[in-house]
C-alpha cells in the first residue's frame, strides 16, 4: 500500500504540489516560528516563561512548516490509488 509513497525521494517530494490546507498550515508555522524567535532575541529581560513558551513556539512552527512542505498531493493520490486495486 505505502510503496510507491516510500520510492518518493525527498527532491520530488519538495518539488511537489502542497496541497491548500497544507499551504495554510505552513504559513502558520512560519508564523509561530517567527514570533518565538522575535521574543528570544528581544534585546529586554523577559519573565522565564515567557522565553520558554517562545523557545516552544520556535521549534513547533518550525516542525508544522517543514511537514507542512513536504506533504504533497501526489502522496495522497497514490495511497488512494492502491486502496482501489
């Protein structure tokens, strides 16, 4: 069933067409990870919390965007593909 999705390599797989909601989802990540990074080099003295919670948003945005981009359409066309054979 995930054979062909595995014989994707990771070229193709970012050259691919991102689905919308995908497309979304990343710039959101973008987003969080931007905002994370603007409130660890803030050049004031922040409450831990405050840098902890930017330091998370960082590094979660940044997970949501990377898979975010490398979901593809074809991916998903392809699985469907064999559930029907």
């Amino acid at each position: 069933m995930t054979a062909k999705i595995g014989k994707m390599n990771i070229i193709k797989r970012v050259k691919a067409p991102t689905p919308k909601f995908f497309k979304v989802l990343r710039n959101i990540g973008l987003a969080m990870a931007a905002i994370g990074g603007t409130i660890l080099t803030a050049p004031v003295a922040l409450p831990v919390v405050l840098t902890t919670v930017g330091g998370y948003m960082a590094v979660a945005g940044g997970v949501v965007s990377a898979v975010s981009q490398l979901t593809t359409r074809e991916a998903i066309l392809s699985s469907s593909e064999d559930d029907k054979q």
